[in-house]
C-alpha cells in the first residue's frame, strides 16, 4: 500500500500522510475529495466499520461522505502527480500528491 502526502510548492504545506485508496493494514479506505465552489481538497479517512456492509463499490463507499457541490479527485495509484485543487494554506490551485513509503 502506497503511503502519500498532498504538498504545495508555493507555502510547503504538506497533509497528514494517507494511505492511497484501500489500506488492509488499518482497514480504512481514503478519499480525497473537491470542494467545486472554493476548490479546496479534504482528505477523508473511513474505518471497516463505518462503511455499511451493503457498500461494493468505490463510487458506493464515496457517496458515504460527499456533500453536495464535491466531487472525488481521482487520482492514479502509485503515481505521483499534480491535483488541481486549492492549498488549504495559501489558496494555491495545484497540490502535489507524493509517495512517501509503503505501509
């Protein structure tokens, strides 16, 4: 499982580490979501036991946390990459998603 960290170049801001989509060693599933109208990111972290068992899918577990006007970042597994998203410190429109480890 590839460990990551959303950072900014322009302030140095950098996110509490995550785990990219399905971790098996915490049982917790991450989305990083988009907020369309200010274009800032969140990162969301769900437990095993908060996702409903009747959950099967990808867009089923995100749907769990999705407010209105945010949509799901996809990103590319195991790939470092820009994300056309707001820095929550600076307002920068482009953060840096960067593998940090293996968990």
């Amino acid at each position: 499982m590839f460990v990551c960290v959303l950072t900014c170049d322009s302030c140095g801001y950098e996110s509490e580490p995550f785990n990219e989509g399905y971790s098996l060693t915490s049982d917790s599933y991450t989305i990083i979501i988009k907020n369309l109208t200010t274009g800032s990111a969140r990162i969301v972290k769900l437990k095993d036991c908060e996702i409903p068992s009747a959950m099967e899918s990808d867009v089923d577990i995100e749907s769990i946390v999705l407010k209105d006007n945010e949509e799901v970042i996809r990103t590319q597994f195991g790939v470092g990459e820009l994300i056309s998203a707001n820095c929550p410190n600076c307002q920068s429109s482009v953060l840096n998603k960067n593998i940090i480890g293996m968990d």
